[in-house]
C-alpha cells in the first residue's frame, strides 16, 4: 500500500480512538474538567504525564535540532532531562500537598492576592501560547506531508480533534486520550530507530548503535565528522556556541520545565502526594526511552541525509530520491541550483533566505523553482528544515511504507497530546482564576464549567493562528516558552515553597520584572533586530536565565524591605515544605 493510504489508516485509527476515549471519559464536574476528579493512578498518570511532555518539540524537533546543530544541540536534551527531575524531586510533592487545581492558584493563596494571581495568569497565558504554538505547527507539518495538504489546513484539521476531546472532557478526557497517545508516539518512534540503527551497524539498541561501526569497519561519529568536514561544515561532534550560552540555554530550559503550568497540574489528578512522587517516577522512566533513542536517531538522520543527497560530488536532481520532491511539496525543502549544474550541492550556509515558497514552474533542469530570495554567497544549494529530520527519517533509509506512517501518527500524537494539555491551562487559568476567584466570585459550578469549555474553544482558534504564523520552527517557539517560564514562574514557585518571609510584594515585582525584560529581549534579538550581537553572547532562547536571576533579585530585595506575610501564610508554608506521604488533596 500507498504512505498516504497507511497514513490514512493509521492516523484514522489513532483518532478513532483518542475521540472515544474522550466521549468515554467526559468530565460533568468542574473537578473532573482541572485535574479528572484527583483519581489517576501513579502508572496512567506516569504515561499522561510523558506524553504531556514529550511534544511536537520533542518528537518532531529535537533530533531535527540535534541532526544539523550537533554538540549545541545537546543543550535541548540536557535541558528538558535535567529539568523533568528538577519538576520531579523540588516542586511536584510540594504543590501536589497544597491542593489547588492551578499555578495562579497557589500564587494568589501563597501570596494572599488577587494581583498576584491575575499576574500569574497572564504569564501562563503568555508561556502556554507561546508553547501551543509550536505544537501546532507540528501538526501542520505532519499532515502536510502524509496527508497530502497545505501546513495551514493542517493546522485546522488539528484544532478540530484537539477541540473534540480538550473541550468536552477536559482533564479526565486529556489524561486518558494521553495514555494511548504515549503509547502511539513511543512505539512510532522506536520502531524506525531500531530498524535503522540496525541496517547502519548491526545492532538493535539505537543507543548503543550511534556509538558503533558500520560495516567499513568505521565508527559512525568519526565518518559523520569526516562527511561534515568534507562538505564544509563543522565536524559534528564539535560546537560553535560559546559556553555561557550553552549553560544559559540548558538552565533556561532546566528551569523553565520547572515552571512549566501545564506539567506541574498533572501531579494534581493522583490522589495523594505519595502517588505522585510515584507517578514522577514512572514519567522519568517513560520519558527515558525516547530521551535516550533522540541522539541516535540525530545521528542516522543526517548520516543518511549526506549519503541521499550523494555527499561532496551530489546528486542530479532529477535522479533525486521521490521523499526530496515529496517534502518539497510540503515547503521544507527547497533547491536552488546556482552553478546551473542541475546537481544538488550540499555545503555549509543558507542556501535561501527566510522559508521556502513555490511556483509550479519548474526551471532549465527541473528543479522547483523558489519565490523567495535565494542566498547567493553560499555554496549550498539545498534548504531542508529541521523539523522534518524525524519524520523523513524512515523515507530517507528506505524503510516499509507502514513504518513511514507509523511515524506520522506518532507526531501527530505527540504534538496533540502537549496541545491538549497547555489548552486545558489557558482554559483554566481563564475561567478559574480570572473569572471564579477574581471577576465573578459567586458563579455556579455549571457556569464555570461552561466558562471552561468556551475559554478553551477561544484558546483553540488562537492556537491555531499561532501555528499557521509561527515565529520559527517548533523547537525554536519551545524554547522561548521555557525561558518565559524559567523568568516568570520558577521563582515565585520555589521561593513561595522555601522561604517563609516571600511576600506578594516580592513575588508580583518579580514576575513582572523577570517577564517583561525575557519577552522584551526575545522580541528584540529574533524579530526586530535579530543581526545585531546578543547581550554577553547569550542568545535568546537563553536569555531566560537572566530574567529568572532578576526574578529572584527583585523579589528577594522587594520582599526584604516590606513586610512579612501574615503568620497564617507563613504556617502555609511551613506545612507544605513536609509533604507527609499520605497526604490527600487537602494536604491532611
């Protein structure tokens, strides 16, 4: 059979059942909608909660990242790692034993205000699109790939599923659909990691196969670095970034995957803190096997990429493998052939400037012919995106058709899983703690439910002109959202944990400092002026760093000199900071 009849059937089954799931477990209860009726097992919640966190960035983006950047692309990997456990150990219990559905929640009863909250939310509605949108695009892309449409209805054909079972079965819906969403996302990213990993070197486990020989007797990273230095790249086990923005971008993500709301409210739908310790720890291991197979699959992606292309001497366009044409199509590969030569030249530099756009003309020899500005000072004539390396990966080893839409299914899992659950936030950040603990304090349960689902239905449409205009590609958009979290949520969230004399004063200064200043640099150096010399070389998916070292200095200083908070806030504190194991919802 066709790729675009497997993807059919595949992504058709996929969705059958996250739809059913939804209409099974439909919430009737504002509890049921925030954190599913605080029911979830350690083991269902450990699998929702890896695929809340393994988005569009992590399937899709990450090797993609990984494949071109080499060494700097480690930066992802350690990050979004290390911060998972960071989340795990430092903040869940805590959180978990104060009992309150959201962030803004525990921000505006920590800091006994109602500014404070409103603060909060608007961060998490800040960091929650910023996110949304990269997942999005993902969707766009995988089904204007498979499925045989533009990105944009791509995006539109997204927001309809993730509205299906988002609205109507909000968190109790989301985490069950996010079970089998896992299931689908490891499995299609396993299979032709495997599958090539074995077909380079022989071996079974991609992990070990990045660090083996092929069949030359050659171990695969020295000719990776061999073939990049031909071409006139970096060797690829080397890095370009300087060291204070490689830790800068580690600590943002580190961070920011701590402050991250969506997350964190997973811990809220177990029944006792215990459990979601427990459920943190079937998560890490979860998370683990994609985490580890990412590297490997970087590795074969773009080894096989410099083969299919023919290397140094090539490749004649027309005699170009059928994915080239196809992911073209798609508009995240392009081919300018400036020396007129009708090969395909791979080599270091841009071969276009901004994203590539087409005509249906085709030129002397062939080739599609690109709209936009083509980059006349490098030798390189291809253009190929980084978010497609995962998902071409399959077409580009030659595998099973059925193994190339397996891979479709599982973006698609990945990204609407994250989707889902980042919707669910601005749902209820809007009409809990907007609306019920702010605007409209005496409305109904039934109105806030109805709230909810009609906050969420807004937060959809937006998502989805996020993902259509995205402001770079889905890892990049991730990033920012880390870093927005790292400067605005992380160190309210810890200092309102560990210190009793954090007062709201502190805290509202903090995050508006830490917010303002991140959102202002990124917006500065990537869109207005992105040519100009960063600050300290650090760029701007690490400038999150900063704004969270201000954070902590103005609240720090702010809170220093005014007054404590009341003793009732501080003996919060004080019970939260020991999270007894058997504490439920209520922290009893």
């Amino acid at each position: 059979m066709s790729i675009v009849l497997w993807t059919y059937i595949l992504v058709g089954i996929s969705f059958t059942l996250y739809i059913g799931i939804a209409i099974w477990s439909r919430a009737g209860s504002t509890k049921e909608f925030y954190v599913a009726g605080g029911g979830v097992s350690p083991l269902a919640n450990g699998m929702a909660t890896a695929a809340d966190w393994m988005s569009a960035a992590s399937f899709i983006s990450m090797a993609g990242i990984i494949s071109f950047a080499g060494y700097d692309g480690s930066v992802y990997l350690m990050g979004w790692t290390g911060g998972y456990v960071l989340l795990a150990l430092l903040l869940a219990p805590y959180l978990r034993k104060f009992g309150k559905f959201t962030v803004p929640d525990f921000v505006g009863e920590r800091y006994y205000s109602q500014t404070a909250r409103v603060v909060a939310v608007i961060c998490a509605l800040f960091v929650s699109f910023t996110y949304v949108a990269g997942q999005m695009r993902g969707v766009g892309i995988v089904f204007s790939r498979f499925l045989q449409v533009d990105i944009n209805t791509g995006v539109i054909i997204g927001m309809c599923i993730v509205f299906f079972y988002a609205v109507l079965g909000g968190m109790k819906g989301i985490t069950y659909t996010q079970v089998a969403q896992y299931c689908v996302l490891i499995f299609a990213y396993m299979v032709p990691a495997v599958f090539i990993s074995i077909n380079l070197t022989g071996n079974p486990f991609p992990q070990l196969g990045m660090g083996g020989t092929l069949s030359d007797g050659t171990y695969l990273l020295d000719k990776l670095d061999g073939l990049s230095v031909e071409l006139g790249l970096a060797a690829y086990t080397e890095g370009k970034k300087s060291m204070i923005d490689i830790f800068c971008i580690t600590a943002a993500l580190m961070v920011g995957t701590a402050g991250l709301p969506h997350v964190i409210v997973r811990f809220f739908t177990v029944a006792k803190v215990k459990d979601a310790r427990i459920s943190a720890g079937y998560a890490l291991v979860f998370i683990a096997f994609l985490y580890t197979t990412a590297p490997a699959l970087a590795v074969f992606g773009k080894y096989n990429l410099i083969n299919a292309v023919g290397g140094k001497e090539g490749i004649s366009y027309k005699e170009s493998p059928q994915w080239v044409k196809s992911w073209e199509k798609a508009g995240l590969i392009a081919w300018v052939d400036k020396n007129n030569d009708g090969k395909i030249q791979y080599a270091s530099g841009k071969a276009i400037d901004g994203k590539p756009e087409f005509t249906d003309k085709t030129g002397e020899h062939g080739q599609r012919l690109v709209s936009n500005t083509s980059d006349m000072t490098a030798t390189n004539e291809i253009y190929v995106d980084n978010d497609i390396m995962v998902l071409a990966n399959p077409e580009i080893a030659q595998l099973p058709n059925w193994v190339i839409a397996l891979v479709a299914a599982g973006g698609l899992a990945a990204a609407l899983s994250t989707a889902a659950g980042l919707l669910l936030v601005i749902s209820s950040s809007v009409s809990h703690d907007l609306l019920k603990m702010n605007l409209m304090p005496n409305m109904s349960e039934t109105s806030e439910l109805l709230a909810a689902r009609i906050s969420a239905a807004a937060a959809i449409v937006m998502a989805g002109y996020f993902g259509i205009y995205p402001p770079g590609f889905v890892a990049s958009v991730v990033a920012f959202a880390f870093g927005l979290a790292a400067a605005s949520f992380f160190p309210v969230i810890i200092m309102g944990i560990f210190s009793k004399r954090m007062n709201m004063q502190g805290a509202v200064s903090g995050m508006i400092v830490g917010l303002t200043f991140t959102l202002a640099y990124i917006i500065y150096y990537k869109f207005i002026n992105p040519t100009a010399a960063p600050l300290m070389g650090i760029s701007p998916e690490g400038i999150g760093t900063v704004g969270m070292m201000l954070n902590f200095i103005v609240s720090y200083i702010v809170s220093s000199i005014t007054p404590p908070p009341p003793q009732e806030v501080q003996d919060m504190v004080e019970s939260i900071r020991f999270p007894r194991g058997a504490g439920e919802a209520t922290g009893h």
